[in-house]
C-alpha cells in the first residue's frame, strides 16, 4: 500500500510523496521495497526512488507538463518471497502566480481619438486555463498611469495624445489570475510622430518702401507647423485675394 496516491505539484526534489506499507499474514516480518519495470505500468518508475519504506520524487512536478505516473513497486520479505503492484499517482494542480504582463502593442499614433484602445493586456501564466483581471498600481513606473483606462483586457488612453507636447508614456500595471495570485510590471509606450498640417503662414513684414529695385526681397516667409523643425516650400495659388499673383 501507499499511504497517499496523490501530491501536490511544485514540491521540493527529493520530497517523500508516500509511506510504503506490506500486508503480511507473517505480522512480524520485515519487508524492502523495489521499483521494478521500466514500460507500462513502471514507465515512470525512474522518475522516483526508494529509501527505506519512503517513496521519494527526483524532481519538482509540475501538473501541466504531466499530471500522473504510472509506477510498479515489489515489496520482498526476509524469505524473498515478494508480491509487485502498480500504481498511478496523480499530480495535484495548485494555482501558480502569473509570471508576466504584455502589450499587444507598445506604441500608438498620435492625434488618434480619446478612448481609443491603444494595447489588448495579456498575462503569461503557468496555469493556461486560467483568467486575469488587470489593474493599475502605485509602484516604480506609474508616472502615467492616469493617462489611461482599463475595460476588461483593453488599455486605452483618455485624451488624444500629441507627439510634440509628449512622446511616450509609462505606466505600472497589476494582473490578478482567477485565485488571488498576482504579479507587477511596469510598462513603457511611446507615441509615433505623425506628419500635421501647417497651421498659418506669415510674412516677416507687411509693408515695403516704393521704387525699390526689381527682384528685391521684401519679406520672409513664415510657417506655423505642429511638426517642428518640418521644413517647408512656397507657391503662388489661385483663389479667394489672388489678385496680384
């Protein structure tokens, strides 16, 4: 007999996982233990060792990469008379920490509108099956943080965002997995410049002396441009005071 069929995953290598017990009519007699077979019912039988009448795990399992072992144990009596048996021994799955936070994206367009969703929140977590809930958090990296909103998995930014008045953003970011468990990053976006429109033209000077000679310079123009420093050219248009072209 074992005294447990189960343990839980992420023990220490080397734990003890089970007892090994005999069931004798000679009550009195002494008993050793075997791991034996190394297919069918014993393939994991090298995943585990005997010392004295503990069964011990080489190493740490981990439920998602396999949830049970198939093992075969012979006990032996002082006559070696022995008796064999298999078991399985189930692995059991203990809610683990998410390990990351990522961004589907780490940067965003200016000028696009309030509460757009910038980035999709993802977490990287042992237990695959499981669900998060994301939320922002004071820490090293939150500087930001109010520029933005979280619905479900979605980020999104409150206000349009400008290049020029600011380029990047950092924020610190808190997913929380469907057991409690939890982990924190801080997180950077940057905004990509986009090319805008000039707002206005001007002259150096609007006026200029009479009988000046021919070809003489008597203004600088002048852009006003959200982009800075764009460089610009000039040309005469048709339309509404094109009267001196």
């Amino acid at each position: 007999n074992l005294s447990s069929s189960s343990v839980e995953e992420n023990i220490q290598p080397n734990s003890t996982v089970a007892k090994i017990s005999t069931i004798d009519p000679d009550t009195n007699d002494t008993h050793t233990y075997y791991l034996i077979g190394d297919s069918g019912d014993g393939k994991d039988n090298q995943k585990f060792y005997i010392s004295g009448n503990d069964l011990k795990i080489k190493n740490s399992p981990d439920y998602e990469s396999q949830s049970s072992y198939n093992i075969t144990i012979q006990t032996r009596d002082s006559s070696e008379l022995m008796f064999y048996k298999a078991f399985t021994f189930s692995v059991n799955n203990v809610n683990e920490a998410p390990t990351s936070i990522a961004l589907s994206s780490t940067s965003f367009n200016e000028n696009i509108s309030s509460n757009t969703t910038v980035a999709t929140l993802s977490s990287t977590d042992e237990d695959t099956s499981d669900t998060h809930s994301y939320s922002f958090v004071s820490g090293s990296g939150d500087t930001d943080n109010d520029a933005f909103a979280i619905v479900g998995s979605s980020l999104k930014i409150k206000s349009s965002p400008n290049y020029e008045t600011k380029s990047s953003y950092s924020i610190r970011l808190k997913t929380t997995d469907a057991g409690g468990e939890n982990f924190e990053k801080a997180l950077s976006l940057s905004v990509n410049n986009r090319s805008e429109i000039p707002t206005g033209i001007t002259l150096s000077k609007n006026s200029f002396n009479e009988n000046i000679s021919s070809n003489t310079t008597i203004a600088t123009l002048l852009t006003t441009d959200p982009d800075q420093p764009d460089t610009h050219t000039y040309s005469f248009v048709s339309g509404s005071g094109d009267t001196d072209n």
